[in-house]
C-alpha cells in the first residue's frame, strides 16, 4: 500500500454527506482498533486502516485520521518513520491544540531518535493537558530516559527525567488506565537505565568479559537489545574484536533499521575493515540519506565506493550530487575530476581539476592534483606545455614534491629537451638522495645525451639503492655493451635482470645480443627465442628483427 494514499483528495460529494460518512468511518475505524489492541488480530488492523482512508478521503480536515492512521500503518510496515512524522504534522497543522496529534509526532519523533524535536512535542502536548497531562509528562520522561541510555546524558536531563516522571506520576491519581500502562513501560526502561550504568563502570575499570556478560544479560531481560548490541559493538570495538563489533551493529538494525548512530558506525567498520564489502557500505549510506543530514558527505562516500566497484556512471552521479550541495568543497570537485578521468571525460575532469587547484585548502594537497591534471595533459591531451606549467604550478606549491619532479622531468624527456631533464631528475636527486628512482630516470637522460661515465655513475647508484629494480639492471647493461662495448659485463647485468624479472622481454632480447657479440651462438639462440616467447605476449619489439637476428645466428 503506498504512503501517498494518506494525501489522496476527497470524494466529490456534498458537504453533508461527505462529513457523516468520514464520521461512520472513522468510528468504524476506531472499534475495529480497539480490537486489534485487544485481539491482536491482523484482520481487525486492516478494518481499522481501511475506514481510516475511507474517512480521510471523505474529510481530509480531521487530525485524528492522520496520526492515527499513521500509527497503524507503521505498525504494519507500510509507510517508513519519516512518513508517519510527516502525517503527524499534517495532523498537528490541522489542529494545533490536539494533544494527541503533538504525542503521536513526538512518539515518531523518538523512533527516528530525533529527540530535541520529540521533546519539543511532548511539552507542548503537556502545556495543552495542564492538570490532564499525566500521559505526556510521563512519555517525556521516558522519552529522556531513552535518550541518557542512547546517548551521553547531561545533568540537566537527570533532572529533567525526575520532574515529569514524579509530576506525572501524581497526575495518575485520576487516570488509572495510564497508570497500568506506563508501570510496564517504566519499569523496562528503568532496567535498561541499571543495567547501561553497572555496564559503564565495568567498562571504566577496563573488566572488559564482566561488561560484555552484563550487556548480553540485559539483552535476554530488556526489550532494549538494539542499546546492548550497540554497547557490545563499540566495546568489541575498542578490543579490536572487527567480526563481533559488525555483528552487533547489525544486529541493532534488524531492531531499527534507520538508527542514524548505528548505520555510520557500521559503515565505517565495513569501509575501513571489509573494502571488499563495498555492496553492504553502499546500503548503509543509502539509508542515512534517509535522514537528510550530512548528505553531500554521504553522496562523497558513496562515490569512492562506487568507484571501488568500478561503476563509473553512479560513482560520477554520487560526487555530482556532493558537489550540488557543497559546490566550493575542493576535495569533491577534485573527487569527481578523477571519477571523470576514469571515464576518460578528460575535458569535464580537467574543469574540476582546475576548480580544486583554485580553491587549495592546502599548499602539500594541492600540489598533488596538479599532479594529477599534469598527467592528463600529458598522457590523455598531449599538451605538454600545460602539463610543464601545471606540474611546475605544483612545485612552487610544494617544492618537497618527490613525485611532482619526477613527473616534470618525465615530460621533459618526452620532449627529448635533455638538458632540462637531466637537471630535473637532479633537483630530485637532490630532494631525496635516497631514492632510487632520480638516479635511474637521470641515468636515461645521460645516456640519451651522451655522458656515459655519469649514466653509469647513476645507474650503479639506482642498484645499490635497490638492488631489486630490474630495469636498471638493464639499462646499465645497455650502457656498457651499446656505450663501452663491454659485452661480457653487460651479459651479466642482463642475467641479473632476468632473474629479477622472468617476463622481462627486452632483457631477453639484450641477453641475446651480448651473447652473439661474444660468439656464445647457442646461448645467443636461445635468448632470442626467449625474446620471442615474451613478446607474443607483451609486444614490446619489432618481432620480425628478433627472428631475423635468430636466423642470422646460423648462416653460413
């Protein structure tokens, strides 16, 4: 049955007969309820819903068919929270007076723990009752003990609690009925209350198993699971104990699924502890938009798990809708750029780019995506004098940019403009001495240029920072075959290469070329055929002149 039935228009009929039918219905409505409150029996709940709608269309002006109606239809898990708060306050514009109306709103208010406003509620339905007003007094007094169990309560609301618990409880008096109810409801409440303080203190003296047994104790004896579990989950939490501490949360949402506390608990330890489990984060965060608070955050993380999952159009769409709401926010312009560069939408990622570098809320993140926008100047529109002037942008941002100094000095060999990339690769070397990756980028450029004494000087300064990198064991091969005519020297460097990397095709080829200088021809063959091997897979080199060379070997 769809929330929208609640608003339908009136039956077009005369005034009169309009206003007795919605009368008939809505006391068939009411007897049929208190059946169901007697009997429990779903037949009498439908009764009672039907004759609702019937009156509202009849009469859509009376407040009591709204919450009422609400309630039921909760209840039965036709309408979400938030509708049933809406239909209260269309009671309560109705009727502004109505006691009933701002108790039923405050009630809907509580289970979606929107507690300033339930309260606000509540007291205005006691100004109403005056010397009548034992029942609200007494639901906002169990409505602020729920709130201490729920949340970190202030001295305040202790005193709160106490001020309309006892002015409501000498109301009783005359109202009996209430009396009988409330007791139930109280005295559950009141164990909640014992057990959550036993538990605090256990957990204070760090007696962490006498804790947890305390919660579980109060989960079989309360009504109140969803409170223990959440306390169990945080407790498990902080034991770093991943696998319980998600089961509890979940746990509490089976209970309520829309508590807003919970659902981001949950969400952080799935994102954090289970990225694999991106399709249960993604519901997580879904349902806290629900709520309508912190949404351009939400739709933020939505995107990055989107993205996770390599959706490209919904993580594109999440980071849109971020950004609707907060269209200054850096981190979200320079989230959708990268979404829309995964989509290779360059010219759109380059527009975003752009707005997070103008905006830089900080010098050290900002040179970072220039990083970013440099590359795709480079790599995706070969606009190379972009990419220089966007990654020297970055430096001047941040001049401790290892990465920024390499990626500049990159486009400069792109260019073959050597002597700037020698001199780039050195300022890196300089910057960070320990790194590998300077001395071999500026080992390619020497070479290119022709210093062979300085390539080799670099390149044996790249292995003995990492004696791992297969590439330079290559390219230092290169040196002393192609450069000093060192073939044996360098068959070593290949092999070394190699061994390192057994995929490594150019190596092979290398291997094979500084065998045939030496006159090792069988070796030379096999390297070659090797080469070949490889490069059916990787089609790094001119397959025709690795099998020419093959041939060449056994001329005669």
């Amino acid at each position: 049955m769809s929330e929208q039935i609640l608003m339908q228009p009136a039956i077009t009929e005369n005034s009169s007969e309009k206003s007795e039918k919605a009368k008939t219905s809505l006391e068939k409505a009411r007897l049929a309820h208190e059946k169901y409150l007697i009997r429990q029996n779903n037949k009498d709940l439908q009764d009672a819903i039907n004759n609702y709608i019937d009156a509202v269309k009849y009469d859509p002006t009376i407040p009591e068919t709204y919450y009422r109606l609400a309630s039921l239809m909760w209840e039965q898990g036709q309408i979400s929270v938030n509708a049933a708060i809406d239909q209260c306050k269309t009671a309560v514009s109705l009727a502004p007076e109505n006691m009933n109306a701002h108790l039923y709103a405050g009630f809907f208010m509580k289970m979606a723990e929107k507690y300033p406003e339930a309260m606000d509620e509540f007291k205005s339905a006691v100004k109403m009752g005056k010397f009548n007003s034992a029942r609200p007094r007494l639901v906002l007094s169990q409505a602020i003990l729920q709130k201490i169990n729920s949340q970190e309560g202030e001295f305040k609301d202790y005193l709160q609690f106490v001020y309309y618990f006892l002015s409501g409880s000498v109301m009783l008096a005359w109202d009996r009925p209430s009396l009988k109810m409330f007791y139930k409801n109280i005295s559950d409440d009141i164990s909640v209350f014992t057990f959550n303080i036993v538990g605090k203190f256990l957990e204070k003296f760090k007696l962490y198993p006498a804790a947890e047994n305390i919660y579980k104790k109060a989960i079989m004896e309360t009504n109140h699971g969803e409170v223990f579990y959440n306390r169990m989950g945080d407790l498990a939490l902080k034991n770093e104990e991943i696998d319980l501490s998600a089961d509890c949360y979940r746990k509490v949402l089976e209970s309520n699924p829309l508590n807003r506390e919970v659902l981001i608990k949950l969400a952080t330890v799935l994102q954090t502890y289970y990225p694999e489990n991106t399709d249960e984060t993604i519901d997580c965060y879904e349902k806290l938009l629900e709520f309508d608070v912190d949404t351009a955050r939400i739709y933020y993380e939505l995107g990055h798990l989107y993205l996770r999952k390599e959706d490209k159009i919904n993580s594109i769409s999440a980071f849109k809708l971020a950004l609707e709401r907060d269209e200054e926010n850096p981190f979200f312009n320079n989230s959708l750029a990268y979404a829309y560069s995964k989509a290779e939408l360059y010219d759109d990622a380059i527009e975003h780019y752009q707005k997070a570098i103008a905006l830089n809320p900080d010098n050290e993140w900002t040179s970072i995506v220039c990083q970013a926008l440099g590359s795709i100047y480079a790599e995706c529109k070969g606009n190379m004098e972009a990419a220089i002037a966007t990654y020297q942008a970055g430096i001047i941002l941040d001049p401790k940019n290892y990465d920024l100094v390499i990626s500049l000095g990159d486009v400069y060999m792109a260019q073959y403009d050597l002597e700037n990339a020698i001199r780039t690769y050195c300022d890196a070397i300089t910057l960070c001495p320990d790194n590998y990756r300077g001395y071999s980028k500026a080992g390619i450029a020497l070479w290119e240029k022709d210093y062979l004494e300085e390539a080799l000087v670099a390149y044996h300064k790249s292995i003995e920072l990492n004696p791992e990198n297969a590439f330079s064991h290559n390219n230092l091969g290169i040196i002393y075959m192609d450069g000093l005519g060192d073939a044996e020297e360098a068959l070593e460097y290949f092999e070394q290469a190699i061994e390192l990397d057994e995929t490594y095709t150019l190596a092979y080829f290398n291997a094979g070329r500084a065998s045939q200088m030496m006159g090792f021809t069988n070796d030379a063959a096999h390297y070659y055929q090797m080469a070949l091997d490889m490069n059916s897979i990787t089609n790094e080199l001119d397959e025709d002149d690795i099998r020419e060379r093959l041939h060449k070997l056994f001329e005669v």
